[in-house]
C-alpha cells in the first residue's frame, strides 16, 4: 500500500500549492528511502540520461520556440482583423471568427497560454464593444484557446506518444479530425445559440470596419496565407512522412523567424526574449518529468502499479469498465493539476493495462488528449481562465467566466463521447 499513500501524498501537496516537479521528486526520495534505502535511485542517474538524449522530446522545446516567435510576431491579431472581416455580419461573427483563429494558432503555435492571452487582449474588447454577450464571449475565447491541445503540432501529444512509446506522427495525423470536429461543434453551437438568442451577439455592419471592402480582402488575405503556409510545411511534411515531428519542428522554428521578418517584427530582442521564455518552460516540463520519472519508479517498486492494473481489470465490461473509469479520473484530476503531471504520473500507469486489454494505444492516447484539454476550462485550477482573467478587462467577473466555459466543456465531453463509442467516425477501428 506504500504506493497508493505516497499518490496520496504527493496530491495534497499539489493541492497545497507545493511545485510540481519538487513535490513528485521529494516524496519519490521519502518514500524510495523508507522502503529501499539509498540502492533503490542507483539507476536514476542513467533513467536522467536517456530523458536528456530522447530525440521525440527535442520537439518540444522547437514547438515551444515556434509558438512564442508568432506570438510576439502579432499572428494573432491580424488573424482576428482578417477573419472579423470575413464573419463579421453574422450574428456570433466575431466569435465564430475567435474559435476559427483559435484553431489556425492551435495549428501554427500550439501554446494554449498564448493563444487565451492574445485572443483576450484583441477579440474580447471588440465583442463587448459590439454588446456580445460576456458569457458567451469569454467562453469562446477560452474554447477556442485550449484547442492547442489537441490539434497538432500540441505538445500534449508529444509527450503522450512518449509515455505510449508510439510514433507522434501517428498520433498528430489521427488527432486531426478530432480536432476539426470540436472547431465544428464550436461553431455550429455558437451559430445555433446566436439565432435562437440573437441579442447574445449582434451583427457587425462592414462599413463600421477601417478600410475600404477591397484594402480589407487584401489586408485578410495577407493575414491568413502565410500561417497556412507554415500550416502545410509543418504538419504536412509529418503527414506525407517526408519529416519526423523532431526535424518538422526545427522548419517551424526558421518558418516563425522568416514569418516575423516577413511582418517586420523580427528584432534581436524579440529572438532573445523567445528563447528566454522556452528555456524556462523547457525547463519546466523537463524537470517535472525528471521528479516524475523517480516517482514512477518507487511506486512500481513498491508495488502500487500492481495493485492499480489488478484494480482495473477486474472491473465489470473489462475493455469498457476501463474505459469509461480511466476518462472519469482524468477528468476529475484535471480539476486540480496540471496536465503534464497527469501524463507523466497517472497515464503511465493506465498505458500498460490498455495494452493488456488489447486496446488501440493511438486511439486510447487521443482519448486522453481529448480529456486533458477539457482541464484547461475546468474550474477552480483551469489555466485558461486564469489566462483570460489576467487580461480582461475590469467588467468581466471570474463567475462571468466560469459560467461561459460551462457549455464548451459540456461540447468537449459530448466528442469525447463519440470518440469513444463510434471511432470509426474519426478515422479509428470499430471497437
């Protein structure tokens, strides 16, 4: 039982607000102590080594880099001028354009933090100055934001094809539709609620739009063209095999450099600072994997892997029972940590019993992508909300907030769902 008190422990540490990697390497040492003695890290030296030299996870800082250079380089903000243009006079245009936006970063940068922050900062001022509905507007933005999760190049499905030992290719061609069905369900949701209510969000008339109607089709296709060719050059050389995910990032990392040249933004400050800010959340993700990584390996050794499979397979529907429990305790985790600690911890733990039961480990990962995004919104610990509530302004409430996120979630839940009973509608086989 000594594994399952030390999951314990290390949750109500979390919960206490103790750091992630610190808390999971402090309570493996405890722990590893108490039931071995100094032997049990003998390994972990050469464990450090073989996370340093894995070349999938020489993605993720690339990625990383990508995402902020577009960032500063104000992608989003011509992506929300151009597709306001484009949507506009449609009742929900502006938010129907912010999920639309949300997945073109979601293609091109993949930083969900980004994506909230700048679609907080360009799209939310202009739906409150149309009188858009705050709930329904803030739910949009995050919605839309947290769809980097799950539509690659996401960092989320590195790590799982990590955990899962399977090819990230794979795993980004087979989360593509997925993806798309959400960025439908969005929309379709939004389209639907805006003619049944058509106060939540008026139309906006073109002539109050800067610009003539032929500066602005050229000002929006400048502003779409060049990050769909970044699009295309990134996922598509993974797709058509041409490049592994690890080279396709470094083309995406030149790419972010030549689009910001492209827009006048690329300075040597704004180079350092990117670099800066992925060293830091580099360093993040490695050393919370490192501190899961001794967790992992005192809980196998005492035993608490065990007593979890047998747990899991004894439930009742065996594939189905796992399934359907395994989705309930991410979803609930993902109310109170973080995803990475939840693919580093808890999914480890659960890929060898899917693999036990014979269940597609590509369709199972997606699952789990499809599930940790729905942590982004989840009250109290949801980072989106806390990334748009940093930027909103003083009239938008934290309830305001709350209660806009709630049928976005319940959208997500509703895919989720499908994937699992019907994958063969996403491309997957029939269960």
């Amino acid at each position: 039982m000594i594994g399952l008190v030390m999951f314990g422990v290390a949750l109500v540490l979390l919960l206490v607000g103790f750091p992630v990697a610190f808390t999971f390497g402090g309570v493996a040492v405890f722990f590893g102590l108490f039931a071995e003695g100094p032997q049990m890290f003998a390994l972990m030296p050469h464990r450090i080594w073989a996370i340093m030299n894995n070349t999938i996870l020489m993605a993720i800082p690339l990625f990383i880099f990508m995402g902020l250079v577009l960032q500063k380089s104000k992608l989003a903000e011509r992506l929300l001028e151009s597709m306001g243009f484009l949507f506009g006079e449609m009742r929900g245009g502006i938010a129907i354009s912010t999920v639309l936006v949300g997945a073109l970063l979601a293609a091109s940068t993949g930083v969900v933090g980004a994506s909230v922050v700048a679609m907080g900062v360009i799209s939310l001022p202009v739906m409150l100055k149309y009188n858009y509905d705050k709930r329904l507007a803030t739910g949009a933005i995050c919605g839309a934001g947290t769809l980097g999760q799950i539509i690659p190049p996401s960092i989320i499905l590195i790590i799982l094809g990590d955990v899962f030992q399977v090819p990230v290719g794979d795993l980004f061609k087979a989360a593509c539709w997925p993806g798309v069905s959400l960025v439908g369900v969005y929309v379709v949701y939004i389209a639907v609620i805006c003619w049944i209510k058509p106060h939540l969000a008026p139309p906006v008339h073109l002539d109050e739009m800067p610009g003539s109607k032929k500066q602005q089709i050229l000002r929006a296709l400048k502003a779409i063209i060049p990050p769909l060719v970044l699009i295309i050059l990134v996922l598509g050389s993974i797709l058509a095999g041409i490049a592994t995910p690890t080279e396709s990032s470094a083309v995406g990392g030149i790419g972010a450099i030549i689009l910001a040249a492209m827009y006048r933004q690329l300075s040597i400050t704004m180079i350092w600072d990117s670099t800066l800010e992925t060293i830091k959340i580099t360093a993040m993700v490695f050393a919370i994997l490192i501190g899961s990584t001794a967790f992992s390996m005192v809980f196998t050794y005492t035993g608490g892997d065990w007593i979890v499979e047998d747990f899991m397979m004894s439930l009742p529907g065996e594939k189905w029972g796992f399934l359907i429990l395994s989705m309930i305790v991410i979803m609930v985790l993902g109310f109170f940590i973080d995803f990475v600690e939840i693919s580093y911890i808890v999914v480890p733990i659960l890929a060898p019993i899917a693999a036990n039961l014979e269940i597609d480990l590509i369709w199972y990962a997606i699952l789990v992508a499809m599930n940790l995004q729905t942590s982004f919104l989840t009250p109290p610990f949801g980072f989106s909300l806390f990334y748009l509530k940093g930027v909103a302004p003083p009239e938008i409430k934290t309830t305001d907030i709350y209660y806009g996120v709630i049928p976005f979630i319940i959208l997500q839940t509703i895919v989720l769902g499908i994937l699992v009973i019907f994958p063969q509608w996403f491309g997957f086989a029939a269960h």
